[in-house]
C-alpha cells in the first residue's frame, strides 16, 4: 500500500526542477571553493621556486603556475596607470603598474609595482620617481588582476593625461593605449622592505574565502533536501478518521 497520495503533474515538476537548481548551486559554490583554493596553492608554490629567466617562460608561461623570474630592460616612466582597485578601498590609494621593455626586445612587459597607500583625499597618491636607466627586476609572472564587470567601455581612451587611472587593468586595451605589444602576464614586483609600496603576492579573498562558498553549498544541499521533504509531507496519506468513516 503507497503511503502517498498521487501528486498532481505541476507539483512533481516543481519540485524536481528545484531540488535540481538547488544542487547545481551547492556544486557550482564548492567548484569555486576548489578553485580559490587551488589558485592559493599556486601563489604559496611560486614563493619557494628558485628565480628564472624571463626569456624561459615569456611567451608560453606555465598555465598552473606563477614562475619566479628576472628581466632586465628600461621603464616608460611617463606611462604609468594607476588601478583604483575595490580591494584595497578601506586604506585608500592605488595599484602602479608601468610598461619596461626588456633589453633587446620590441614588446613591453606591463610591471606591477605594488600598492601605494593613499594620503587621505580623493587626489591620486604622489608618485615616487622611477629610474632613468636600465633596471633589474625579480618578481612573478603572473595574469593581471580580474577585470570583473566592465562599465562604460575602454576608460584609456578618454584620458589626455598621464597617469591614467582605471578600475581594472584589460592588458589588450593597455596595448591598445600604449601602441604596443605586451606579453600575456605581468611581472608583480617582489616585496622589498624599503620600498614605500605594499606588495601581497596572494589575492584577497577576505570578502569570499573557500570556507564562505561551502557554507553556502551546504545551504543549497539543504534546500533541496528540504524541498524533497515538503513534497512527501504534503502528499502524503492522511488517516481517516471515525467521523469520516459515517
């Protein structure tokens, strides 16, 4: 004997159709978790590899990893862009990055020179000088910064003035505004204790950490589980009761 009265076909296709969104929800969060927590793996690894040369891995770098490198060239000191990035909002300030260009090569390597604290008003923090001649860096070769959602198109192409300022940094547009080929990463500076820039090798997932996005899995998980649960309750066999019976 079924102990569930026979469910209307709206009902049954309700309930499947959301304990599926449900669970696709709880796998695409836990998809993200792995994912932040693979590309951490990555950032710590890249700390503890010996430094390479640039040449090596410039134009094919690894896909699962941030090489370590050293390059020698000469900035474009008078093209510098300034990333007003949301990350580092509750300090103020900008993420300097600049064109070099390796010594003997035509294309430009976009340089990320860290974060340069703000001084407390809306003006772009004073830039310290960059060297004149030719220069030798260490760092990671890494991809830029996510470009995120992009609002009101290329913000390059309406500046007159250097530095220019964007929210995000779009390498093929940086090339665009430069006139020049860049290669497919960015050298981010290693850290230096004199330097007045913050350098932080790993990205900043304070507002999202790994741990958030399987909290929020297992909260789809359960409203699927829920969701089984109020089709069984609700179409369920009532027992007849003695008035009933008369």
């Amino acid at each position: 004997m079924s102990l569930l009265r026979r469910p209307r076909w709206w009902a049954v296709v309700l309930t499947v159709a959301g304990v599926l969104l449900f669970v696709h929800l709880g796998q695409w969060q836990l998809h993200r978790a792995d994912e932040k927590e693979a590309l951490l793996r990555r950032y710590a690894a890249a700390a503890q590899e010996p430094v390479r040369e640039f040449a090596a891995v410039a134009e094919a770098p690894p896909a699962d990893a941030f090489p370590r490198v050293r390059v020698s060239g000469r900035y474009l000191a008078d093209r510098v862009y300034l990333l007003d990035n949301p990350k580092h909002d509750q300090r103020g300030g900008v993420e300097v990055f600049v064109p070099l260009r390796p010594q003997g090569k035509e294309r430009l390597l976009l340089v990320d020179l860290g974060f340069l604290p703000g001084n407390g008003t809306d003006q772009a923090p004073q830039l310290p000088p960059l060297p004149d001649g030719t220069v030798e860096l260490s760092g990671f070769y890494q991809p830029p910064p996510g470009v995120g959602f992009e609002m009101g198109g290329n913000a390059l192409a309406g500046q007159a003035h250097w530095p220019k300022t964007t929210i995000y940094v779009d390498l093929a547009q940086v090339a665009k505004d430069l006139g020049a080929t860049l290669y497919p990463r960015v050298l981010a500076l290693e850290a230096e204790p004199a330097s007045i820039y913050m350098r932080e090798h790993t990205p900043d997932f304070s507002s999202m950490p790994p741990a958030r996005h399987r909290a929020y899995a297992f909260q789809w998980f359960t409203f699927a589980v829920v969701a089984v649960v109020m089709f069984l309750f609700l179409h369920r066999k009532r027992k007849a009761r003695q008035g009933d019976l008369r």
